[in-house]
C-alpha cells in the first residue's frame, strides 16, 4: 500500500499562567530563587547525598530532608512526592488552586506533570531493605512505585479530579507539560490545568549518569572551554494554566514547539537540528520573530555536546543574538524538572527585567558559534524563550510573554 | 470528540499481529520479544523489550492505516514503564559497587521506545510519553485524541507492558507482556470511507451514595494498560461495534463508542 503522507500542523495553543512557584537548590519560593540569581549565588554543594560516594557536586534542596506529608497521604511517601507537597505550599499555589477550584468545579481541571526520576529513589530503598528477599510492609505502595506517582499524589494532594497524567520524556518532561495543557484547554475538556515538574536526587540518576560519564566533579561549567560534565539536581516548580483568554493574568504561554531529533538515544544531532526546529516552531507557534525574544533560557547543560549543538541551533535561529544564558550552575541539572525551572526563570526575566548571566562560565569555547551571556544584563522585553532537551533526542522549546 | 481508527496493530502472548487476535488464547502461549525489521539488527541486541514491543506493534498500524513512520507523530504510554529495568538498576543500585551499564541506563528513560521509534524511522515529529497508573490506557487514548482533534493531524497511540520480574513483582504483581497501537486520524475528511469512528465524550465520573468516586472493578490490574484497551482493539480487528469506559482522574472519565461502516 501506498503510504499517504502526514504533514503534522503546528497550531498555536496559548494559555494564561495564572500563578507558578519553584523549590530548588537556590531555595524555596520565586523570591529565593531570583535572589540567587541577582546575587550569583549558587546553591550547589559537594555530593552528600546518602549512600553514594560519587565525587561530584549536586543542587540538593534542603527544604526537602525535614519535610513530610499530612497524615492523609502518609502512604504516598517519597523523597519526591515531599518534594512537590512543599513546592506546593509556596507563592500561595494551593491557594492559587482553591480559587479556580470553587470556580470551575474539581472534575473540570486537570493535572499534568512532568517527571524522569517520579519515585524510583522510594523503590531503590525498598530494594535496599528486602526482607527474606520480599518487600518491606512499609514500602508496599504500589501508586509510588511507577512513573505517575507525582501526578497521582499531586491530584490528591490539591483534591482535583479531572484528567491526570504524568509525561516522562527525560529532561524535556516538565516543558513538554505546557503544549500539553494548552492543547486540552483550547480544545475546551478541561477549564484549567495544574502544570509542573518534579524530579528528586536518587541513586539511579547519579550513578547512571557517572555511567556515561557525563556528570563533573567540580561545579559545572556551561559553554566554558573547560566544561566537562553536569551536576545532578532535584527540583519541584509548578503553574496553574488557565485559557488565553481569561482576564486579569499579566503572562501567558505564547507558543511552544515540540520535535525529535531522530539521532540518538543519548547523544544530540551533532547539528542541534531537532533544538534549532523546536524554537523555530516555538516563534512561528507564537508568531513571533527572533528579534522579538529579550532572553532565551538555555538547556546548557555543560556536558561537551549540548553546549556545542545547542549553541549551533542558537545560531541558526537566531542570526542577530539575543541575551541567552544556562542557569544550571546555580540549580544543577535537575532533569525532569528543568523545563518548569527554566519556565519559572524565564518568567522571573519577564517580571524583573533581570537577565541571568552563566555562572562559572570564564573562558566561553572558541568553538561555540553563539556568544552566550556571561554576565548579567536587563531586559525590557515582552518575550522569552526557554529550551529543554532529553534523552531520545526529545526537544520541547517554550515562549513566554505579557499579555496584550 | 470524534476520529477514526485508520490502523491497529499488536503483540502479545500466542498474537503476533492483528488477525490472530479472534483465536482463542491457550494455557501454553509464550510471550517472545518481537524482533520488528524496523530496527537494524545491530541495534536490536542493545533494544529493550519495551522498544521492542512498541516499535513492532506502531510499524504494523502504520502499515494497516498507510501511514508513514517517517511522518506521524506519536503517543507511548505504559503503566509501569520497562519493568525489567527497573528491577535491574534497582538490583544493582542495592549492591556495594552501584555500577551501572550504560546503555541500560540510557535505556531507562520512560521515553526509551519513543525514541528508539523515532531514530529507527527517521521520524522528527514530536513524540511523547505519557503515564497514569491505573488510567494509563484512558489519558493515552484521551491525550492522543485530543491531538488528533485539536490539530488535525493524524497520531499513532502505542501502548506497552512489560512483565514484572523480581521483588518489583511483590508490589505490582507478575503482570503481562503485550503492546498495542492505533493510528486516530481527525474524520472526516482524510479518512477512509470503511475505518471505524470513534466517539468520546469526557464526562463527571459518578460518585457512590457516601460522595468518594466510584471504584474500579477488583479484577482490574492497574499495572496492565494494555488489558484494558484490549477490547477495543479487538473490536477495530473484527469490525465490530463495541462501546466502553475508561477512568481519567477521580471525577473523570472517558465513555467512548466504536461504530462500524458497512
């Protein structure tokens, strides 16, 4: 049979961001993290994470040790699911939920959050203490041992009953969240969605990536000439999305662009052609020019090979620069939540006119063709941009703006 | 919401495509992982049995539907993830060395047979994975839908389980080995005059008399999506109608209805 062909449309889905809070290694609650970044603090510390002696840096969120969850959903517990309950409680978010909630009725809003890790830290300690070679009675949890325990727990946690889901598309999960939001909510099943990302440190992750050996021992350094690795971090960000066309938000999503590099599971197109497609998808979904986009936050991850292809898709898009920067020196790569903390740092620009620079960035790579921000510098722009890319060359690029 | 189910394909134990669906299944069938042409032989051996699964079920719906694998964006989804890695990096990470191979490592990413379709098949088009637990067969035919409507352009829905080995299998059961896959297109216009429609509407989930969300069923398996998509797709295989309910959230769900043309 003939094949007929599939040209897939990109039409635009735009959505209000109605509040959005972070817990991160830069601390807890939007006012931290944008501290940390006007001051160039960075919040990441040498590896103490329990049970692995790996000599690297990590971006740990200390909020997180003490934190536990309300009695209710004690039998939800993870390192992960404590992570999201206290990002949850920040910025007033829940309250944020409560409104719309009343408004809207439970049923009609939905939850979708992005995760790679979800609770595998959780099942790595019941591994760790098997009794008889049989799961412990207190890690016999089985809507924490799978990839939706985060959506799951979250659905619960904020009492909504619309569609829930979680994505896992490695590093690119919580960017991935907002296209999906806003395609549910212009299609009208749903009046609003919770979006956001969680991912939290664990054995898998900081063993696995010492595996590739892609994660540094000393504090990473994106797009310098001498930059060798990433540092792992955990994270839990959040927004509340509501339809464009609802009154009274002064930010939106304004377009976004999705694409696979079709290369390699672990290696990006040495061209950064699947990253260079998805912003351009994400300005034409936005109906925007380059020129239009005061910041870009970057993936940069400071591994040798996303810094050079990212900085080649920059420069194929964007001709003339504009200010673009990786804030992972300050956060550490936090993977399945480097999209919400990119989206919440990219609205942090839109709201402060502050524009990070790269910490530990010293001697940027004569072989990089784009000349990333060094320093910081301020915008007045009514848009941002921010990239996130994963694992199975899954690209996911974001724009932001203020409303009209 | 309203498409149609252009392709269909699948895989599972004694069902190696479509048309062996209406056979009766027997005690002894075995479940092998499928070795799809899709994937060069020299990457099969480094090919996970999630990957495996899903591109061997997606490549035979394209086929059904004339789709080509280079072009159509896609939907994966599964309840659990791959088991099998899971189990070992947990294994491992519970030993003295926590040395990890690489590639499974790699491998471990719940996107791992999104990405395996998409390299396998030149295919740049978005590609996404998406996981519910026990409304993972739900979200995914709910989430692939709504792409279908809202932009128009046709989607590929694959949906795979991996049998649970290990101490894993103290909290989610043995589970099943099987994968599926639908190619949903926007209907009318680009759609064959005989693929079977699909309607959904999303609607309030019904609450019991003491106001909790209704409760599924006790024989259903939260581990397993594909269990609960399996009637539907046998329905699409036999040309039949068949109509059913599939839970989104606690006050959601998803009542759809599968006519046939003739």
């Amino acid at each position: 049979m003939q094949n007929r062909s599939t040209t897939a449309t990109h039409r635009a889905h735009r959505a209000s961001v109605a509040a959005w809070t972070q817990a991160s290694a830069c601390g807890s609650g939007r006012a931290q993290l944008h501290e940390a970044l006007q001051n160039g603090c960075s919040g990441l510390r040498q590896n103490d994470y329990p049970d692995s002696q790996l000599d690297t840096w990590i971006g740990r969120v200390e909020d997180a040790d003490s934190h536990r969850l309300a009695e209710p959903f004690a039998s939800l517990d993870s390192r992960n699911n404590r992570l999201a309950d206290l990002a949850l409680g920040l910025d007033g978010f829940d309250d944020a939920v409560i409104a719309v909630r009343e408004q809207f009725g439970t049923h009609r809003i939905g939850v979708i959050l992005g995760t790679s890790t979800a609770s595998i830290g959780r099942t790595e300690s019941a591994y760790a203490s098997l009794e008889d070679g049989k799961v412990a009675p207190i890690f016999q949890q089985p809507q924490v041992h799978n990839p939706h325990s985060v959506g799951h727990f979250v659905a619960r946690r904020l009492g909504l009953g619309g569609p829930t889901m979680t994505i896992s598309t490695a590093c690119s999960s919580s960017g991935k969240v907002f296209g999906a939001a806003a395609r549910w909510l212009d299609a009208g099943v749903v009046d609003a969605v919770v979006v956001g990302g969680v991912d939290s440190l664990c054995l898998s992750i900081l063993h696995g990536f010492a595996s590739l050996e892609l994660v540094s021992t000393r504090q990473c350094r994106p797009f310098d000439t001498e930059r060798d690795g990433i540092n792992i971090g955990e994270a839990a960000g959040f927004a509340l999305l509501l339809p464009e066309a609802s009154e009274g938000y002064e930010y939106q999503l304004a377009g976004s662009g999705e694409t696979s590099d079709a290369w390699h599971m672990a290696q990006p197109h040495p061209e950064g052609r699947g990253a260079r497609d998805a912003m351009q998808r994400a300005l034409d979904t936005a109906g925007l020019l380059p020129v239009d986009i005061g910041y870009v936050n970057l993936h940069g991850t400071a591994t040798p090979a996303n810094d050079v292809t990212e900085a080649r898709a920059l420069a194929d898009v964007f001709t003339s620069p504009v200010p673009a920067s990786s804030t992972k020196a300050w956060t550490g790569h936090t993977l399945g939540a480097a999209g919400i903390i990119g989206a919440v740092t990219a609205l942090d620009v839109l709201a402060t006119g502050h524009v990070p620079g790269t910490l530990n960035l010293q001697n940027p790579d004569p072989d990089l063709v784009y000349p990333v921000q060094q320093g910081s510098t301020t915008t007045q722009s009514d848009h941002v941009m921010c990239n996130s890319l994963g694992f199975g060359g899954n690209n996911c690029s974001l724009v932001f703006g203020r409303k009209g | 919401m309203r498409v149609a189910i252009t392709g269909a394909g699948a895989w599972a134990a004694g069902v190696s495509c479509l048309t062996e669906m209406a056979r009766p299944q027997e005690a002894g069938d075995q479940v092998a992982i499928p070795r799809p042409s899709a994937i060069p032989p020299r990457e099969l051996r480094r090919s996970p049995a999630a990957s495996r699964l899903g591109v061997e079920a997606a490549s035979q719906a394209c086929a059904a539907a004339g789709q080509d694998p280079a072009g159509i964006r896609s939907v994966f989804a599964s309840a659990l993830g791959d088991s099998d890695i899971t189990d070992y990096m947990c294994r491992t990470l519970a030993g003295s060395d926590k040395l990890l191979s690489p590639t499974r490592f790699h491998n471990s990413v719940h996107n791992a047979a999104a990405g395996c379709w998409s390299i396998a098949c030149k295919n740049t088009s978005p590609n996404t994975f998406v996981a519910a637990f026990e409304h993972t067969a739900g979200m995914a035919l709910f989430e692939s839908m709504v792409m279908v409507t809202s932009d128009l352009a046709p989607t590929l829905l694959v949906v795979t389980d991996v049998a649970v080995p290990g101490a894993l299998a103290d909290i989610h059961g043995a589970g099943t080995t099987a994968a599926l896959a639908l190619v949903i297109e926007s209907t009318p216009e680009s759609t064959q005059d005989v693929a079977p429609l699909l309607s959904c509407e999303l609607e309030a989930r019904p609450k019991s008399k003491d106001g909790t969300p209704a409760s599924a069923p006790s024989s259903f398996d939260p581990a397993q999506a594909t269990a609960e998509l399996w009637p539907l797709i046998k329905a699409v295989a036999e040309a039949t109608p068949w109509s059913g309910t599939f839970q989104l959230g606690t006050e959601s769900q998803l009542v759809a209805r599968l006519s046939t043309i003739h």
